[in-house]
C-alpha cells in the first residue's frame, strides 16, 4: 500500500512544469485526451483513474456503458485534481480515415467540449476557434491516450487506422500516444504489445478497469492504474521540458494552418467529386429526356396509326352495316318472289 500511496501523493501534487528549473510554459492544467473504438474501455478508465487516483468509492461518473456498445458521445472534463484531468471521448465507430483529421482539430484545441461528430468536416468550426484560442496563451498541455481493448483482434485494417492516428497524433503534439490496453485477460496481450511497439507506441500499459460488477479494489490493479497516470505526468513533464524555447502561437498558428489546409483539401475534393457525379446525373438526365422525347413521338406515331385504323374500322363497320342491310332486302325479295312463282303454280316449295 506505501507504493500506492507515494503515487497517489505524485498524482495529487503534481504541477505542469514542476519537474522544470525555470517555468515560463504558461500551462495550468495537464489534460488527458482519450481516443479509442466504442466499447473498448474510456468511460470505465476514467471512473477507475478517479476511483483510484481519489482514493475513494467506486462510481459511474463516466456513464460506461455495456461492452461493445456505446453512451459517450460528447467530450467531457472529469478532474482527477486542479491541475490533472481527464476528457472523455465519442468512440470511433469503423476504423476509417474520416476521426483522424476530428482528432487534430481536438488535440491543436480547435474543438471545444462539447458533442463530436466524427464524419463531419467542421472547417466552419475551426475557423470559429481560431481567432478566440489564438489571443489566449492555451492554458492546457494535452496528452493523448489511446485506449483499446484486448478482446478486439488489431486486423489489417484496425494497424492501418492505427498508425495514420499515432502518425497524426504525434505530428500534432509531439509526443505518440500513451496506450491503455483493456481486458487484457480476454486478448492475446502479447500479439497487441507487439503490434503498438510497431507503431511507435512507446508507453504501453495493460490493466484492467473497475466496473459497475466489479469494483473490488486490490493494490495490483490500484498500481497499474497509477502506473498509467504517472506515465501520463512524466511525458506531459517531457513535452513542456521539449517546448520550452517554442512560441505556443506560432506552434498553435501552424498546427490551425494545417488543419485549415486539410479540411479545406477534404471539402474542395468533396465539391469536385460532387461536381463529377452532379454532371454524370445531368448527362443521365439528358439521355433519359432524350429517350423520353423518342418515345413520346413513337407514342404519338402509334396513336395516328391508332386512329387510322380506327377510322377505317369504322368506315368497314359502315360497309358490313350496308352489306348486312342489302342481304336481308335481297332475302326478304328472294321469299316474296318464291311465295309468287308458288301461288303462280309455276313452282312448287321443297
């Protein structure tokens, strides 16, 4: 339990920049900023960080929900103290490129708390946030966690979305991602070690969180999960040590200009591809108006024909009336010729 405590006793004394000899940083707050798939685990780590970290009962702060399924989604600040918190995060729902860029915005603090869409392009939100985080010094060093659960095979296309996001996420702030691993007795822990050390996952931490079933506090799972945030507050000492000498706003200008720059990319090849398929349904729209005109004159063609025919049967109707009418005057001349020629002797009926 000494172990735990000493810490527990780091997490909860901790300042941004207290590891440094001269502090001129700026940063109040060091913010962990979860990312993973639906399910996999970032509710139920931050109920087990501020479970453990507080030293106090277990609770639901988080709203995790059932494996696989998912409740978060929006960003929200759970403070473990005044200067470390957590920030929960809508799970990734298919391993596409779309989150990534969503994952720049909220790490170049271009987001703000709030609901997350991951398969929107927000430029117009960017552009909001620009000039409002640009006037203020950012106030929050973040560091982001990546959160993935043991029970999920890491196939083709999870390592793919895997390492553009490590990729992006480093380009953004510096530092890769530090990995939480859940679950880890219902996975193959060591294939998944494995494969985020190929990544360039440097801090890789396997534990197992505390959940609504089972919240029975023991001193191995406490230390992996102090383990964890510990990790979290040495790299945020390293980040702040490493952007000493740099300007925030000018790293915050060029981290906005290249969000601006591929959101804007993304929306100009959306436009165009939109353009293409708006001219290939106009060209449809031509050819089936054209079609149309063929056979609305073929139709007007068939109804003349129609009516002709129509004519003549009439007019071969009139005939068979007259022959008809002719028939019965020569058969009815016929009979009373017959009755004559019979009275007349000169015949005799058979």
């Amino acid at each position: 339990m000494a172990e735990c405590d000493n810490l527990r006793e780091k997490i909860t004394q901790y300042t941004p920049g207290s590891t440094q000899k001269k502090s001129t940083h700026g940063y109040q707050r060091v913010t962990l900023q979860l990312f993973g798939f639906m399910g996999h685990g970032k509710s139920s780590l931050i109920n087990s960080c501020v479970c453990v970290g507080r030293d106090e009962d277990y609770q639901n702060l988080a709203g995790a929900g059932p494996a696989y399924g998912t409740v978060t989604i929006r960003r929200n600040e759970y403070e473990l103290t005044k200067t470390l918190v957590i920030i929960d995060n809508r799970g990734f729902s298919q391993p596409t490129s779309e989150p990534i860029l969503e994952v720049c915005g909220q790490l170049s603090s271009l987001r703000d708390i709030g609901e997350v869409k991951w398969d929107n392009i927000l430029l117009t939100e960017t552009l909001k946030q620009f000039p409002a985080k640009y006037s203020n010094r950012p106030a929050d060093y973040i560091v982001p966690v990546l959160v993935y659960s043991a029970k999920v095979e890491l196939i083709k296309d999870y390592v793919r979305f895997m390492e553009g996001l490590v990729t992006h996420i480093f380009s953004v702030t510096g530092i890769p991602p530090i990995a939480v691993v859940t679950n880890c007795t219902a996975g193959n822990k060591n294939e998944i070690e494995r494969q985020l050390g190929d990544l360039g996952v440097m801090h890789r931490h396997f534990l197992e969180n505390y959940t609504e079933n089972d919240h029975q506090r023991s001193e191995e799972r406490d230390k992996k999960i102090l383990d964890f945030l510990n990790t979290c507050i040495d790299e945020a000492e390293r980040g702040i040590k490493m952007s000493q000498n740099q300007d925030p706003q000018a790293r915050f200008v060029t981290q906005a200009a290249e969000q601006i720059k591929q959101e804007a990319d993304i929306l100009r090849e959306e436009n165009k591809n939109l353009t293409t398929d708006n001219t290939k349904l106009t060209t449809e729209s031509t050819k089936l108006t054209t079609e149309h005109t063929k056979l609305s004159t073929e139709n007007t063609k068939l109804s003349t024909e129609v009516t002709k025919l129509s004519t003549e049967i009439t007019k071969l109707s009139t005939e068979i009336t007259k022959l008809s009418t002719e028939v019965t005057k020569l058969s009815t001349e016929n009979n009373s010729l017959r009755e004559q020629l019979v009275n007349s002797g000169k015949c005799t009926l058979s």
